[in-house]
C-alpha cells in the first residue's frame, strides 16, 4: 500500500511495516493506555511530525512533557495569570469576536440571547475582556457573576501569549478542572484552523470532563486537510471512544482493553489480543471491514 507524507510508521517488523496514515485512516487517532504510555506515545507522534517540519500543539495534564522546541510555553497555575482572556484575543484579531462571545456562553451558561448581547456589546467597544463582561450593567453579567471566582479573575489576567508555531499548554500544575477546560478551549479555538500541524493532547478524557473542555474537541477533531489530531487518555470514555478515527491501544487492564475492542467493533476472537508492555494493536475500519494490526512501539 502507498502512504501519504504523514503517514507515521507504527510497527517495526520484518515483511511490511504498518502505518498510521491521517489521509488513509482518519484525521483523528485515539490513543488508550495507562501509566506513562499515552504520554510516551503521544511524544513519539510529535517528534515524527516535527521531522516533517509540522508545527506542535500539545496539550497536558500530566505536566511532563519536555518543553524542547516548543516557542510558545502556557504555564496554567491557580491563582495565576494566562492572558487567554477571549474577548481580549478578539480584540487583538487572534479570535473573532463571536467566537469569545460563544466561548463565554460555553464557560458561563450563558443563553442565546445573552450571547448576542454580549457580541454586540463586544462590536461596540463597550467590553473589552471578561472581567469587564462581568461587572458590565449587562443581563449576562448577572449570569457570568453567577459561577465566576477569584481563580477566573487571575487567570483572564496577564499578557495574551504568541501563540507561535509550536505551543505547549502545561495544565500539570493547576487543581482547577475548570480552568483546565478553559484553557483548553481557548486554546483550541485560536489554532482550529491551522493546517500542517499535528494537535495532541494527554489525559484527553480528563480534559474533555467539563463543558468547556468537551467544547474543545469538536474543534481539534474536526477534519482538516494537512493536520493531524493524537488524543491520548487512559480513560476509556465513551465521549473520546465513539469519535471517528482509528484507536492505538496500548498496555492497560484487559477489562479495559476488552472494552475499547467492543466500542470498536471488534468481533470475539483471534482478532482480540491482549497488549502487553511496550505493545499496541492498531485499530482500523475499511469501507469493508475492521482491521487490527499488533506490534512493537518504537518507544
């Protein structure tokens, strides 16, 4: 079989080597395991794509990611600042101000009407971040005010980042599921349109938990010529398992892994192998069939 130019080399064996090829299997590739796996998996995949002059967006919950290559460094602390206020990127023309307006709707519960509002307000100049949004006279305001703290005020504060070729979001070091989720959905709002590049993100069921987060993968994993998106976990959720693309399962629990077999269609059977240290099988649909594929990681 030919293989695209991102097309990354998965198993190394003797004969014919298998591939994960974006163009071929899907633009989005599942990545289960637990323990360190997914993490080690999920670098192997970025270091490939740099090879090929793609940029990297990786995001991370685990906090140990190396942050080697990387231009753009987002470092998500409670209590500190971020600049990934959306209304100020929309003002500095890195978002569109309907997006932040959604975006708060998204974080805050906003309803339509609100967010019109506050859209029109943003076209106005009558708000300028958030945290004027907040403490506007405005009816969202009322509602924004409702579940905002002190950890939001901080974290919309602070310089807007670069936003350059290569970005990591490190989410290692902050409690707050919320403001990981926010974060996460900022972020992927500003780069959903890029091409050539490779998105990844570890624990990526942990970051899809809160309502912003689970706003975020829509837009990572929508289909987009030239990019290609790793989502590592080692939460077998049915949010992350039932998205189109393949699935690399890695070392886990055979529960786990018998799991992941089922939601993909796996029959009983030979085709149901376990996956030992250092193993994967690459899961696969055709317009016919199901096709598992195991190997060694080069990891």
């Amino acid at each position: 079989m030919k293989y695209s130019r991102i097309a990354v080399r998965l198993f190394e064996r003797e004969g014919e080597d298998t591939f994960y090829d974006p163009v071929y299997h899907g633009r989005t590739l599942k990545i289960f395991g637990m323990d360190e796996w997914p993490g080690k998996a999920l670098k192997y995949f970025a270091d490939r794509y740099r090879e090929i002059d793609y940029g990297v967006v990786i995001f991370d919950t685990e906090g140990d990611f190396p942050e080697e290559g990387f231009d753009t460094i987002i470092r998500v602390r409670d209590g500190q600042g971020t600049g990934l206020d959306p209304i100020v990127l929309a003002e500095k023309g890195l978002l569109d101000g309907y997006t932040a307006a959604t975006i708060v709707q998204t974080v805050y519960g906003l309803d339509r009407t609100l967010t019109e509002r506050l859209y029109s307000d943003f076209l106005a100049g009558k708000v300028k971040s958030v945290p004027e949004a907040m403490k506007s006279d405005g009816k969202y305001a009322e509602v924004i005010r409702e579940s905002y703290t002190p950890l939001d005020e901080a974290f919309y504060s602070g310089k807007p980042p670069e936003f350059g070729k290569n970005i990591l979001v490190e989410l290692g070091e902050t409690y707050s599921i919320t403001l990981a989720g926010i974060a996460f959905l900022v972020v992927s709002a500003v780069v959903r349109h890029r091409r050539n590049t490779m998105i990844g993100v570890n624990d990526a069921a942990v970051l899809a938990y809160t309502t912003a987060g689970g706003a975020a993968v829509p837009l990572i994993t929508r289909p987009l010529r030239a990019r290609v998106t790793v989502l590592a976990t080692q939460y077998a959720i049915d949010s992350i398992m039932n998205l189109a693309g393949p699935s690399l399962v890695l070392y886990h629990d055979p529960d786990t892994q018998s799991v992941i077999y089922e939601t993909n269609g796996v029959p009983p059977g030979p085709m149901r192998k376990h996956v030992h240290k250092g193993e994967a099988a690459f899961i696969y649909r055709t317009p016919e069939t199901i096709n598992v594929e195991w190997g060694e990681l080069p990891l």
